[in-house]
C-alpha cells in the first residue's frame, strides 16, 4: 500500500488477457478503504478526468489530468522487443492524460472521484501538434470480468486460477506504454513499450 508502505501476499484468482484484467486475493487484508465506483457506460468525451498510478515505479501516486476524448477505441499493441505478439483490445476509453510505465491498472477518476477504467496504455509523449495519450479499460467491462472469475466460470477467453502449464509464471501483466500508431482501418495501433511494467 502506497499510504502505509504495507505489504500483502495476493493468490491470483483469474484473469482475462484478452481484456487485460485480472481478479487477485488479498491475504490479511482488513480494514481497507475503497473508492467509489462509477458508470463507464455514461462517460462522455470531454468530461474531467484524472489518470492515476505509480508512475515509472517512484512508489508515489501520481496523478495525470485530462479529457476524455474517444470511447468504445480500439487498439491494436505491440510487444517493445518485436512487433510480431500484439493483441487487441476494445472498447476502451481515450484519454488526453499522460499514461507512463507504472500506471497501468491504476484508476481512471471523473472530477467527482468515481472510478470510471483502468488504465492500460498510453503515449506521455506530447508535442506542439499531438498532446499525450492514453486508454483505459472501462470500470463496468471490468467489473463483469471480475464477477465471472468470482463465479468461477471459465470461458474461451476467461481463465480461473494459474496457467494450466505446470511451474509457469502468472499470467502476463498488461503494458502500461504504448505508442499510437494508426493503421489506416481506424483503429489505433500502438507499440508496447513495457510489457511487464508493475500493476499497483
């Protein structure tokens, strides 16, 4: 926990990597404060929103201003090392908010403090013609994945518990970078920066 400096063995419960989300379990983990959930399904584009995360690693919550600026986006990631594994996903929220290594399953907040996404790609990049920018997973598809896990019901792209194969890791973190780029289709097509930059 970044406010206290403690610490908390987590059990990864499931995970979707199609969308990017993954369901954990804390151990010994009493008396936590949460924050309030908003309704992705009525974000609109130029409504307030703050980014937040532990940019590039500094063990501080950093917060990224900006808008909204497209829903239900479509983006198309590469890997850093090779522009060959790359993975899809869709419906995201577009941002104007620098997005770094670090932020990656932070919370997308409106003005009003409601968590609306989760961060997971962007460009902190800007320059006089292109202000930075970033995607985030809206909190209701999220939401609908984690309950599924709960549930204990696996699909063709949810997965309950570990990785069938036997002594491999957990599933792959989501990037926290990505560079824009467009592919001519109208979708954006980014390349992954940081692969396995840390969740908070």
């Amino acid at each position: 926990m970044t406010t206290t400096g403690k610490t908390y063995p987590a059990t990864l419960i499931g995970y979707d990597e199609t969308k990017d989300v993954a369901l954990i379990r804390l151990q010994g983990a009493t008396g936590l404060h949460t924050i309030p959930i908003g309704n992705s399904a009525v974000a609109k584009t130029g409504e307030q929103v703050v980014a937040l995360g532990n940019a590039e690693g500094t063990g501080a919550i950093v917060p990224a201003g900006g808008q909204v600026t497209g829903l239900d986006k479509t983006v198309t990631a590469s890997d850093k090392a090779t522009a060959d594994d790359t993975e899809t996903l869709n419906g995201m929220i577009q941002i104007n908010a620098g997005i770094v290594p670090g932020d990656s399953g932070g919370p997308l907040n409106t003005s009003a403090g409601q968590v609306i996404g989760i961060n997971t790609a962007g460009d902190s990049t800007s320059t006089g013609q292109q202000p930075p920018e970033g995607f985030a997973i809206p909190i209701d598809t999220a939401l609908s994945i984690a309950g599924q896990i709960a549930a204990g019901h696996p699909s063709s792209t949810v997965t309950v518990g570990y990785p069938a194969s036997s002594g491999s890791s957990p599933a792959p973190e989501p990037a926290a970078t990505r560079r824009p780029r467009p592919d001519g289709r109208g979708t954006e097509r980014l390349r992954r920066r940081d692969r396995r930059a840390g969740r908070l």
